[in-house]
C-alpha cells in the first residue's frame, strides 16, 4: 500500500523496512533485523570490523555499494534525545507540582528547604539510588552522601593509524579533551607555587613509601608506546553501584592526577551545593595530599570531599595510610570497596 502524499522512504518506513538512501533507495533494510543486530552488539563479542567488511563485500558482489553505514545509529541517538527530553519534561512538571506553595516561611523552614536540591539530570538517568535523593550534607566522618571510586585501565588504546570516524553524536560519557588539558594545565601552575601548610593524619614518609610502591602513583612512567596510539587507556569514575559515570582518554604515557581530578571536578559541577564525597582510589592518600598541599580544586569542593583506597589495593600500602584510608577502617563507607572499576574494565 502507498499514498501518493507520501515518498518511497516515508513508504518503506511505514511498512517496518528502513531506505539505504534518503533518495532513491535500491534497497531497504527490515528494521527487526536492525534492532535485532543492535540487541546482539549490545549482548555479544562480534568482531564488528570482519562482520562489517563481510558486509560490505557480501553487497558490492550484488551491485550495491553502502556509503554511509550510520544512518540507523543517527536516527536511534535522535530517538533516544527525544526521549529523554520526554522524560525531562515529566520530571520537571513532577518536580513543580511538588513545590510549595508561596507564604511566609520560618528561619528553621526556609533552611530546611534549601537543603533539599537535586543532582543533574544526567546523574539520576544513570543510577537514580545514589543521586535520585533530595537531602545532602551528610558529614564526611559518617560516610558521607555519595561513595564513587576511579581507576585507569591501559589496555583501552586508541590506534593513531586508525584515524578519527566522522562526528554524528556528542559523547555523553566522555569528558572532551579541552576540558581534562585545561585541569592539567591549571594544575601544573599549581605546583609551580609552594606548598600550603595542613594539617595531615598521615606521615609524608609513609605517603612517599606508598607513592613509590604504586605505578598509579607514577605519571611519568610510561604504560603504553605513544608512537603507536593516540590515546593509551581510559580513566573511569563509577558510583559505588559499578555503574559507570563518566571517562576520560588517557593520552599521556602514565596515569597522571588530571584526569582523576577532571573527573571529580566534572561530577561536582553536577551535585548540589551540600553534597558530599568520598572517592576511592587505588593512590587516594597521594592525590589527597596533592589537593591539600596546591589550589588544584576550590576550597569548597575540598570541604566536601574525601578520599580513601580501595579495599584490595589498600593492604599494599603503608600501614599509617592503611589507618587513615583503608575503607574497612572508615566509618560510614559500609560495603564499599572502590573495586568496582576493576569488575568494569573485567
């Protein structure tokens, strides 16, 4: 069936096969069997390149050449921005008809209201149980509101030879290479200047042992062969439910504290003002003197901020920092290990 109204595509479409081209398409595509692929991407360990060069020589061999192979992955971001926008929509009406209404408040009313504030969007999509609440300002000595951990993996590489696919969508994921350079930068301008007085729970010496023993520690040393990539691994940020938040390319030989730091910059610009933090981290001792000693991150993240090392990494450090940052002797972290990013890079 068709309609003189409607074109060929808009015709394919409305009969579940989706065009090869805008115009004039030779072929279509059963759109089952788009979502069908999508669902065994998403599920199963294809090789993707030999399955698209299979492809593409299975169609050049019948006389048809594929141009551009994305135009159903554009049109299910663009469904998915749709959607979303949806659900925004609702949540904010949601979130209004909850208000209260104007009158006169008391002093103790009008500063219970302000404490109820809610993180971004972005941040409740991911895992509405760590970010999905309306009170914040937990004391740090008792756990804190938000438990997060962050690691770098370098096996994630980015070959130079492979060159860039074209830009059809914006990574929300990814932090952009502007915005971690810039935290590196500002940071090595921090250190230029001398360090501030603080008062610190764990000796410097022991610090200097577990900064030695640790290659995480180490931003110089050199964990993949530059010439040959581009980007050498990825720097995760996870809540303590593994769910990933955000990440970082890595594009310099070692794991340098800018990217960690971008990423906890990053979520703070997302958490409300009372929010606090503890973040576990394989070196969270050597990146917690580091922020205490230079201006790398503003005192008002440093006040709601906290960091420890995770569970199995914690024994190979120095038994002063083990009292102090081992998650097993904090109060208030419960079950949290910060090993959640070693099951994600698993």
């Amino acid at each position: 069936m068709s309609c003189r109204c409607a074109n060929l595509a808009q015709t394919l479409v409305s009969h579940g096969l989706f065009p090869t081209a805008p115009s004039q398409p030779r072929m279509a595509i059963s759109v089952e069997l788009l979502a069908f692929y999508r669902s065994l991407f998403q599920r199963s360990c294809d090789a993707v390149n030999a399955l698209a060069s299979a492809l593409h020589t299975h169609y050049v061999r019948r006389g048809y050449r594929i141009t551009n192979a994305k135009w159903f992955d554009v049109l299910q971001i663009e469904v998915e921005h749709q959607l979303e926008a949806a659900l925004q929509t609702c949540r904010d009406r949601v979130e209004a008809s909850r208000a209260t209404p104007a009158h006169p408040q008391s002093p103790g009313a009008r500063e219970e209201k302000g404490l109820r504030e809610r993180c971004a969007p972005i941040l409740i999509q991911r895992c509405p149980a760590c970010f999905g609440g309306v009170q914040f300002g937990r004391d740090l000595n008792k756990g804190g509101d938000i438990h997060v951990a962050t690691d770098g993996n370098f096996h994630h590489r980015h070959r130079r030879s492979a060159g860039d696919s074209p830009h059809f969508y914006d990574p929300s994921y990814f932090l952009p290479k502007v915005q971690v350079d810039a935290i590196g930068h500002h940071i090595t301008r921090s250190r230029k200047s001398a360090p501030k007085l603080h008062v610190s729970h764990v000796p410097n010496e022991a610090i200097d042992l577990c900064e030695n023993s640790y290659e995480a520690a180490d931003g110089k040393k050199q964990k993949a062969a530059m010439d040959s990539f581009d980007d050498t691994g990825l720097m995760a940020l996870i809540c303590r439910h593994d769910i990933p938040l955000f990440f970082a390319n890595i594009d310099s030989p070692g794991e340098q504290q800018k990217y960690s730091v971008a990423l906890i910059n990053h979520l703070f610009s997302l958490l409300p003002r009372s929010a606090t933090v503890v973040t576990l981290y394989d070196v969270g001792c050597v990146l917690s003197r580091s922020l205490n000693q230079y201006d790398i991150l503003p005192d008002s993240i440093i006040q709601r901020l906290r960091f420890a090392t995770t569970a199995m990494h914690a024994y190979g450090h120095e038994w002063a920092c083990q009292l102090v940052y081992n998650p097993r002797m904090i109060v208030g972290l419960g079950l949290s290990d910060g090993e959640g990013t070693e099951r994600l890079w698993s």
